[in-house]
C-alpha cells in the first residue's frame, strides 16, 4: 500500500463497499482499503449484482476528501483512468484497454471492470466519505452479462494474483486522486476521451425510463454523457449505460 493507507483483508465478505461503508461509520478515517477474496452480495451499479467468485480483484477505498458532493465530477474518470493505468502495467496491450461511460474499462472491447462509487455528505455539503468500489475481472467473467464481458487471462492470456493487481492499483489510483485539481474537469475528460469506446459513434443508451440511439459526443463539465438524438436535438445523461447498436433492430 501507499504511504499512509491502510488496508483489511477479507477471505469472504458481503461486499467491500458494505464493509468499507461500516468502518467509515464507525469512526475509520481513512484511507483505507477494504479488499476481499471473494463476495457474497457484491454490488454493481444501478441496483445489479456483481458475480464475486474466488480469483478476481474486488476492492473500496474508503477516504474523507475535504470537498463537496458537486466538485465529485472527475472522480468516476479518474476512477476509470487509474483501472486502466493498472490493466496497462500488467500487460494488457494500451490500445486494447478502453473507458467505457461512465467508469467501466473494456478490453478488446469487452467489459473487464466495473466500478461503483458512493459516498455520504455531512450537514452543511461537504462530504463526510467517498467509497470506491472496483471490480476486474482476472480470470472469471459472466457469460450472460447485458454487456459482453472478459477478463484478464481471457483476453490477454496473462496471469495474475489478487495481490500483485491490488498492490498495483492501489498505487496507480493514489498518483491519480493525488494528483486531481478539482477545479480542472477538463484535463482528466481529455484523457479519458482519448481512450473512450464509442464516441463519435452511435451508441444505443439506457437509463432507468427508457431506451434510444444517439451519436456520443464527449462529456459535458458536470461529467455528463452528451449524446446527440437522430432528430438533431441533444441530451445529457448522468446515469445510464451504453451499448453497441442493436443491429437485429
Ligand atoms: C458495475 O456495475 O459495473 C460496478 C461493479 C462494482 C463491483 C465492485 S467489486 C468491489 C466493490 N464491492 C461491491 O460490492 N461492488 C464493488
């Protein structure tokens, strides 16, 4: 771990993000990882399930920024950012290894990571705790996932522990949120954008209402996906996935 983190270790555990939840309330101050070998009730975004079986990374990081809920927009980029930094250092070929909006990470164009990201805000708005849950897939991965999925050893043949990924990451995302200006969106959207899959391109999008195809144009300031509607108009969304365009259709 980086200087000054500290981590817990859990064989099996409900979910990191659970855990870590309940040291943060606990008085933990962080920051701290919560890492797990296995979960029984992983979550994932949106209110989904995330499959946790023994063999893949399953990681929070519990910490106390001394910021307001409002200045979080670069947070789930650089999330993204730092999970790609650590598939890239384990030898996943760079060009392979894309941002997916909002924080997922493909490789080869298949989901490998996933990332969900909480927090609490004290009376007043500042925020008393953000949690970062991260997923990667090492060596399992669902069949049956709305979005195709892989993981590490599937797409790339490497092989590689739960340590050696976690200390990796651990790492990568420390020189990440170190170094985040929060008055600068921009220049972690340019990256990020740099790297993303499907912009430029029609996308079909779903939220929780409704679902549509639209052009992706980039990231608003807010961190807002913009996305352009075949009859011109465009549209802002803040919560949603993106899919390849059903072509059946
Ligand atoms: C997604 O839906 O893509 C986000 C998945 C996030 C899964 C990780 S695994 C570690 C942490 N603990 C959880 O319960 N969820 C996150």
């Amino acid at each position: 771990m980086p200087n000054g983190v500290g981590a817990f270790f859990f064989e099996e555990c409900d979910s990191t993000n659970a855990r870590a939840a309940a040291f943060a309330k606990a008085g933990e101050q962080g920051p701290v990882w919560v890492i797990a070998g296995a979960q029984s009730a992983g979550r994932g975004r949106r209110g989904r399930a995330w499959t946790s079986e023994t063999g893949n990374l399953y990681a929070s990081l519990m910490f106390r920024p001394s910021i307001r809920a409002q200045d979080m927009a670069a947070l789930p980029f650089i999330v993204a950012l730092a999970v790609r930094d650590t598939f890239v250092a384990l030898g996943a070929p760079e060009d392979q290894v894309q941002c997916k909006w909002p924080n997922d990470i493909l490789i080869g164009g298949r989901k490998a990571s996933g990332v969900l990201i909480e927090s609490s805000a004290r009376h007043g708005g500042l925020l008393d705790y953000v949690i970062i849950g991260i997923g990667m897939n090492l060596v399992h991965f669902p069949d049956d996932a709305a979005f195709g999925a892989t993981s590490l050893r599937h797409a790339t043949g490497l092989a590689v522990s739960v340590k050696d990924a976690v200390s990796v990451l651990a790492e990568k995302l420390y020189r990440r949120i170190d170094a985040w200006k929060v008055d600068d969106f921009k220049a972690v959207a340019d990256e990020w954008t740099r790297y993303s899959w499907g912009l430029g391109q029609k996308r079909e999008l779903r939220t929780h209402d409704e679902t549509f195809t639209a052009t992706l144009l980039g990231l608003s300031d807010d961190g807002a996906l913009i996305a352009r509607l075949d009859d011109g108009s465009e549209k802002r969304l803040y919560a949603g996935d993106v899919f390849p365009v059903d072509r059946a259709d």
